[in-house]
C-alpha cells in the first residue's frame, strides 16, 4: 500500500456538501481511530476545517471511500462527484501545497498550518499513524516553514477574520457603534474577535457552552467585552447588531424563528449574521429575512481575493519550491523501500563469505598449503555471489531486456564486450 488521499474543498463542493463530511473536534479522534483500524488504511490522518475534509492515508482508495459514505451514512455515489482522490506522489504534492497555503481560499493564509499539526497530533493521540504518514507529515512541516521564511506567499493575505470586518462596513459605517456577538469562542471567534475588537465596537458578548472559556476571550479582548452562555441566546440576539458564529455544534444554534423574533424586538433595524461554522450554526432560512444579511464561509471568496494579483509571483516562486521538496521526498521513499533489499543482499552475501572461509581454514587445519587455499577461497566465493545472477539471466535470455539492462547497470557491464 502506498500513499494516499481522498477529499473535498471550497473549490469542488459547495458548502451543503462540505458540511455533510465534516468532522467535529469532539468526533475526530474517534472517527481517525476507527479508519486506520478498518480495512481501508493502515495508517490515517484527517484534516477538517471549514473548507475542507481530507483523509491522509495508507490504503486503498476505493475502501477509503466506502468508509466515509458509510461514517456519514451516505450512499458513496452521491459524494463520489465532490471528492478528488490522489495517488503517492499526488498526495505528497498537495500535502506540501495545502500546508503552505497555496491551495486555501486566502493564498498564504497560515491558519491551516497549525489545523494540520493538530489533525496529525491527534492521529498520534490515536495511534493511527506509522513510519509512512510520520514522514509525510514531518516533511510537510519542514517544507511549509521553509516556503513561508524564503518567499513572501503569506505577505498581503486578506484573512478570513480581517475580511469580516470589512463586510460588516458594507453595511454599517462605523463599528464603533456597534453590538458585537460571538458565538463559540475557538480559534476562528478569536481570530475574527480581535480584528473587530480593534474597532472598538460598543459592546462585544462571547456567548459560549461554558462561561470560563467565554471569559477567557473576553479577558483578552478586554475593553467591555463580557461573556453569557449559549442558552441566553433567545433572550439577548435583539441586542446584537453583528452576530459571528462558528462552534463545532452538528446542529444550528441560531433559527429563523429565532432571528425573526430578534428583528422584531429591533423594530426592523438590520442585523448583519456571519456563520463560519462547517455544519452551519445558523440555519440557512435566515438568508429570507429582509433585515437579516447572512454570510457564509462560501460568500467570503470574493473578499478575500483581494490582493491576490500581488501574491501570483511569490505562490509561482513556492510552487516550483514545493515540486523540487516532492522529488527530495519521492527519493527519500524510494531509498526507504531499498533498506531490506540492500540489507537481505548483504546477509546473503555474509553468508557466502562464512562459508568458503570455515572451508578454507577446514583446509588449512588439514595441512593444505596457504596458496592452495586461497586459490580455492577465491574461485568458491565468486561462484556462490555469482551463482544467482547468473542463473536468473539464462532463464531470462534476451527477452527479458529490463532485467539485463538491470544487471548490467549494477555490475557496470558494457553488454557490447
């Protein structure tokens, strides 16, 4: 079995399609642990975010494919249209691209970086990762440092979190009179939080599942940011002029009943919604609402392509980086799977050599002369290291042209002689 990979992204499925082969933090572990313990992989790693769900295997594609219709309990052809499937070298190639943020919504954006090191520490968690994916990985961190110090892939990125704050101008002049509500309080609240926190909004609320870790944000936040938990939620979105929203609930959080009710109590004012979340927390309904302006993570595309034209030449300078680390690594596999080759070779001829000497010093005990012996030695160890090669190629003849271009490429023949 050889390197592998099945996935999706932003650029081969729609969000409905995203969110249906998502896996939750809570569920990843489990579900990575349960893969490389089934037929289909070996070895197994899962990367997904919210633009992208990614199995990093050692196994066979079919059967990969098979266990994730079946994990969501999907049929496999109505997801089979949405997934790109990668052999060795491909797999490796797109490992090195994703982790350098050269296949991302934001080219450059280095969140992904840090979610693939969390995807690999949990399959080590789970012990679903070996020598093959070890090394890819390890590999693709090496590549990704390296092409973000020597290129300036990373440099004038439009981030998901910046481009909030952008959108939400579109609608409102100035955050500075604002309510703010995150909902959820993971990396992406955090990112987004501090970008409109720099914007000093009126208020700012991080409602949570557990107040502690809504705290905590608010803490670093700091000006007049307080938390309140999830089930407040009903009671105070009426407040709230800007709701962001990305948690790992499998259900919507937020219902159009309940925005409905919200814009209600705010006398029609509008209220601008931001789901990031991969299933959806706010149900796609809402959209329907005329004072309700629902944005997904789909809608940010052409935001965050703004400055691209000024990253085209260093992503051109980190792809050609990325082909030259494929081949290194490609090299490096090879020479891998050469070790037992190489190894039981020279077992095999350790053994030749033992055996011609206890015969030489058999001969020598019985009162041969030294050259005699040696003469002896000589001929007896050529013959045994011989004796195979040779074999193999008067089965072979000449039709088998592969096999004594082989030979003669390892004993440096010249089969013209």
């Amino acid at each position: 079995m050889q390197l592998t990979a099945v996935g999706l992204n932003h650029q081969t499925a729609p969000l409905s399609i995203r969110e249906k082969l998502a896996f939750t933090a809570a569920s990843l572990p489990e579900a990575v642990r349960n893969l490389a313990r089934s037929k289909a992989a070996k070895e197994a790693v899962i990367l997904s975010t919210c633009n992208r769900t990614e199995l990093y295997c050692v196994g066979e594609t079919e059967q990969i494919i098979e266990w994730l219709a079946q994990y969501h309990n999907l049929p496999a052809e109505e997801i089979r249209p949405y997934l790109y499937t990668l052999d060795n070298n491909e797999t490796i190639r797109h490992a090195f691209r994703v982790a350098c943020g050269l296949d991302s919504m934001v080219l450059g954006e280095p969140q992904i970086l840090g979610q693939i090191k969390d995807a690999v520490r949990v399959a080590q968690e789970q012990e679903s990762i070996n020598t093959n994916l070890n090394a890819l990985f390890q590999k693709t961190f090496a590549v990704a440092k390296e092409v973000r110090t020597d290129t300036a892939v990373g440099e004038n990125s439009v981030s998901m979190a910046s481009a909030s704050v952008k959108l939400a101008e579109q609608i409102f002049p100035d955050i500075g009179d604002l309510n703010v509500l995150f909902i959820g309080a993971g990396e992406m609240i955090e990112l987004v939080a501090t970008y409109f926190a720099a914007k000093s909004p009126k208020l700012i609320t991080v409602a949570n599942r557990t107040l502690p870790r809504a705290q905590e944000l608010c803490d670093k936040l700091g000006l007049n940011a307080e938390p309140c938990l999830l089930t407040e939620l009903p009671d105070i979105l009426h407040e709230y002029d800007v709701v962001v929203s990305s948690t790992a609930s499998q259900l919507p959080l937020v219902g159009k009943g309940m925005v409905e009710r919200a814009l209600r109590l705010r006398l029609n004012m509008p209220m601008f919604l931001l789901d990031l979340a991969v299933p959806r927390d706010i149900e796609a309904e809402v959209g329907e609402l005329g004072d309700a302006y629902l944005y997904t993570v789909d809608d940010m595309m052409g935001i965050v392509q703004n400055g691209k034209e000024a990253r085209q030449k260093a992503a051109a300078e980190a792809e050609a980086m990325v082909e030259k680390k494929v081949g290194e690594f490609v090299r490096q596999q090879q020479s891998r799977q050469s070790v037992p080759l190489i190894r039981a070779l020279r077992d095999e001829g350790e053994r030749a050599r033992r055996q011609v000497l206890e015969n030489a010093m058999k001969q020598l005990a019985k009162g041969a002369s030294a050259e005699e012996v040696l003469e002896r030695l000589s001929i007896q160890l050529t013959n045994k290291l011989l004796h195979s090669p040779t074999q193999t190629l008067n089965k072979a003849g000449s039709e088998n042209s592969n096999l004594v271009d082989a030979v003669a490429q390892i004993y440096q023949l010249d089969q013209h002689d």
